[in-house]
C-alpha cells in the first residue's frame, strides 16, 4: 500500500494538472476570440478600403482573358 505522502503527492499533482488544463483552456478561449476580433477588423477595414479606393464596378482582373 503507497504510503499517505505518496498519495497525497499523486492528489495534489492531480488537482494542480486539473486546474492548470481548465486556466490553460479558458486563456486559449480568450487568445482565439480576441484574433477572431481582429481579423473580422482587418476585413471590415479592407472592405472600406476596396470600394473606396477602387472605381465601381471594375475588379481589376476584367481585361484578364483565359482560353479563345
């Protein structure tokens, strides 16, 4: 039988893996919704950008001719 120093090392290793696993998947929950955030910006300001700098109606790739 382990002796109760053993055990109760194996129970604190134990309760410190588990909160550190839920911290760990709380702060990656926070990183991936803060650069969701960013890149909708980054497109949102791309979008302004492409219609306020481009003529109407013209895409740039209209003269572009493929095949006969």
């Amino acid at each position: 039988m382990p002796s109760s120093k053993t055990l109760g090392r194996v129970l604190f290793f134990g309760l410190g893996y588990l909160a550190g696993t839920r911290a760990g998947r709380e702060r990656y929950t926070q990183i991936e919704a803060s650069a969701k955030a960013v890149i909708e910006k980054l497109r949102a300001r791309y979008t302004e950008n492409q219609t306020s700098t481009s003529p109407p109606h013209r895409d740039g790739y209209n003269d572009i001719k493929l095949g006969d």
